[in-house]
C-alpha cells in the first residue's frame, strides 16, 4: 500500500471508534482541551517510539524521565524523600506489581490474601488471578459506599498471617467515593501490614482538589500505614496512554517488585516491572505532557473539571427519574434511576445523541447504574448533556423498564458455566442477541437488551459469556 492510502486507511477505521476528544465520551478517555498538550505528547510519543526501557543504562534518557515524574508525584501525594517509584503501563499493570510485590515480600506464607473493599477495582482480582493471591472482599457502607475500616479490620484478624496486602481507593472508580484511608491505615500499621491506595483515576485530580478548597479526606502518604500509591497518568494528568506511576514509601518496600532471571545464556534480565522490552515513547510523552502543563496547569484543570462536575451534579439533582448513588468526592459521577426506566436503554439514548456513558451491572444489593467520568473538556458541555440525559431519560420511560424473560431468567441462574461447550455457548450468545448461534457474533446497535440479559445472568456465567464473545470476536 502506499503512504497515502495508509493513511487513508487509518483514518477510516478511526471513524467507527469513540470520540477521544471533546469531552463527550465519558469513559475510557481523557481530555484536558489542551490542543498544545496534545500535540506535544504526540510528537515526544513518535520521538521515542523506538528506544528501549529493557537497559536503563543503555537508555538513560528514559531512567533521567521516570526520575522526574516521580519527583514531580513525589509532594504531590505528600511523600517523603524516601519515596521512590516505576512507570508502569497503566493501572492494572501498577496493581498487577503492588500486588506482586506485597506477596514476594512474604515468601513462606503458605494461601497468601488480599483484604479489600467490595468496590475495588477488578484488576484486584486480575492480580489475585494471575499470582495466586486470594482476594477477600469486604462489603463496603450500603449508604456512602465507601470501605468499612471495622470490617476490615475483622478480616485482617481473621485471616491473620495469610494477610499479605491491604488495600482501598481514592476514589473508587465505580462511585467515586474515597475510602477512610486514614482509619484503615491506621489498622494495617498496628498490624505491620501493607497498604496500597489505588488513585489510579484520583491521584491527579485530588491533591489540587484539596489546595481548591473541596473537602478531601487524607488519602497519600501523610497517612500513616500507607506504603504504596497507584497513579494512572494516561487518566487525570491527560498523557497518551500506556502510562502510570506505581510508589513505594521506601525502596525496602520496592525491592520485591523487581526481577532479575540470570538463568539461562543470554543477557542477564533485569526489570522494574512485568514487561522487559518496552517502548519508551509514553513515558517520553508523559515526561513532556506533565512538563507542560505543570502544577499551575493541572490545578486550573482540576478546577474546570470539578465545577463541570458540580454543574453536572445539580443539573441531576434537578431530573426526575434519575438519581445520584451517593455524591462524588471527586470528578466520577454514579447515576440509578427509579423503577419507571432502566440505565441500559439511557446508555443506548445517549449514544444516540452523540454521548458515551458507561453503564454498570448490578452487583449484589446494587442496582445497575451508569458511570460518568467528567474531563475537563466536558465541563463547558454540562449544558448539552443536561438536555440529552433529560430527553434519553424521556425515551427510556416512554420505552419503559426492560423486562428479561421469566423463563431466561430462571435459566440463567441455574446455568453452571463450567459444564457448557462450545456449541451451548454459541446458543448462549445469540439468545442474548450476540450471536447468530454459528460461532459468529455481532455487537448491536441497540446494547440494552443485552446487557439487561446480562445483568441478571450471575457474575460467574456472564464472565464466562462474554469471555466466550471476546473469543469469537477476535477469531
Ligand atoms: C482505571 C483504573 C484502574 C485500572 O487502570 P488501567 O489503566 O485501565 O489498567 C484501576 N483502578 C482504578 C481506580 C481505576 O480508575
């Protein structure tokens, strides 16, 4: 092909994705507005797409950029100078170390666990999956949703030596509320134990929150009890992706995070993080993008962003039909709606009009809902989005609740995905409207029945389903 039908070509597959810029996609990506940001991580991006963070010493360039960023985190999140820190892909990659790095510290604990809140995030489970570490999960207040530090303070004792991490959010991701930090923290240091703040999606939002004047409990390393922090900088700090900042309070607590494999006749390897060769060109990009906007330019961010989300709460507080599950903390806002309407077909209404919205699926005693994560670049658009929640919240009662099949329901609890084949799967997926039961699937335009099938399918049986539609998906 030549160069220009490349390009050509690139462009149209671009044109059936999501929006990444002009704020009306709210989920999945960020944007600050900043057309001079942009251009700058894009061109720091494709200067360093080719070296190698494999060999710091081969690519100094990249150790002296990763050293920046930390130092630039460090105050932030009120570290000390001991703090030390890796860039690492994203977020789950940060979870995926801390997790690690928490269970080889403890090397002869014989069923290693993880106490955690119920509400954080799946790469908790991820990591629990891939290293063998059991993740306990604790029901979190019915009412703020945020983590109970007497609850997990029981499970610390319960599980007693087997402990090998504790760990809560500022703020979760699904209703972005920040944990009581401070009142666990204070358990897990009683008891010696690791802490991990997940502030994947916080971490770049709160602390010019808090010098704004909102109300931000401590959450960072002025607490005590706290020895590791995750920070996704591809969210709030509005890089590339491909980047986030995983923190140690001290390199003692680092160490283990490290791999070093001098055990076959190659170079020794030696690497600060799971992956060995990697691409220099999103921390290149984080490096300029951060230098850039700076603490002056995230705090005007942080500012825009959280008065488009005050904005965006008022203008809900004003609808009928739909309600906050609890108020934010932050810039992440959790919406259900009353019994006249469903999320699924609200999500289906938005896009419809140009919105992305995300929805969630129901979860022990909580009620599906709908996640919206506010960007600064959303923030001047609150107006628009008011009126297009109000009329796809229209739609959706005109349409009424969707209702799921007696008979399907009652199916999809008795199903046991561990004995389903192949074909039963096929069958599975086109009676959810995925499929045509031949091994071939199709996402629908219209999402809302599917995911109310979904919904009520019990967690295990919809993993198992929608592992089987990735499967076909990417044949
Ligand atoms: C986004 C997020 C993660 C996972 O990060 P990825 O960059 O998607 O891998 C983990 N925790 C929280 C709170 C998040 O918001």
């Amino acid at each position: 092909m030549s160069t220009d039908d490349i390009l050509q070509r690139l462009e149209e597959l671009r044109a059936h994705d999501l929006p990444t810029h002009g704020g009306r996609t709210l989920a999945y990506v960020y944007d600050s507005g900043l057309a001079d940001a942009d251009e700058l991580g894009k061109r720091a991006l494709a200067m360093y797409a080719s070296t190698n963070g494999l060999d710091p010493t081969a690519f100094p360039s990249l150790l002296a950029m990763e050293k920046d960023l930390v130092a630039f985190a460090r105050p932030l999140l009120h570290g000390s100078d001991d703090v030390v820190g890796s860039v690492t892909s994203g977020g789950t990659e940060s979870i995926l170390l801390a997790v690690q790095a928490a269970r080889d510290a403890r090397p002869g604990t014989t069923a290693p666990v993880m106490i955690v809140p119920t509400t954080i995030h799946a790469a908790f489970t991820k990591a629990a999956h891939y290293f063998g570490v059991e993740r306990i999960s604790i029901d979190v207040d019915p009412t703020t949703k945020r983590a109970d530090p007497a609850a997990m303070a029981a499970a610390m004792d319960t599980y007693g030596e087997r402990v090998v991490l504790v760990a809560a959010s500022a703020p979760s991701y699904a209703h972005g509320v920040v944990d009581p930090i401070g009142a666990i923290g204070a358990e897990t240091q009683r008891r010696g134990l690791r802490l991990h703040v997940d502030a994947c999606i916080g971490g770049w939002v709160l602390p010019w929150a808090e010098r704004l004047g909102h109300p931000v409990e401590p959450w960072d390393f002025r607490v005590p009890g706290v020895t590791s922090i995750s920070a996704d900088l591809h969210k709030y700090a509005y890089t590339p992706k491909g980047v986030s900042l995983l923190l140690h309070a001290t390199p003692d607590l680092r160490r283990s995070q490290f791999f070093a494999s001098a055990d076959w006749p190659g170079y020794t390897m030696l690497n600060a993080t799971t992956q060995s060769t990697k691409s220099g060109g999103p921390l290149a990009a984080a490096w300029a993008v951060v230098s850039l906007i700076g603490d002056a330019g995230y705090l005007d961010l942080v500012r825009t962003t959280l008065d488009g989300t005050a904005a965006l709460v008022a203008g809900i507080d004003e609808q009928e039909h739909v309600r906050l599950v609890t108020r934010p903390d932050s810039s992440l806002v959790t919406l259900e709606t009353d019994a006249s309407c469903d999320v699924f077909t609200i999500s289906d209404e938005m896009l419809a009009r140009g919105w992305f919205v995300q929805p969630q699926m129901s979860f022990r005693d909580m009620p599906a809902s709908l996640h919206l994560t506010v960007c600064a670049a959303t923030a001047p658009a609150v107006p628009e989005f008011l009126t297009a929640l109000a009329e796809s919240v229209a739609a959706a009662v005109t349409a009424g609740p969707i209702a799921v099949d007696d008979g399907l329901r009652a199916a999809a609890v008795s199903i046991d995905p561990a004995t389903l084949d192949d074909e039963a799967f096929d069958g599975l997926l086109a009676l959810a409207g995925l499929g045509s039961g031949t091994g071939e699937v199709t996402v629908p335009e219209r999402m809302a029945p599917v995911n109310a099938l979904l919904d009520v399918a019990p967690p295990a049986l919809r993993e198992a389903l929608l592992i089987a539609f990735l499967d076909r998906l990417s044949r």
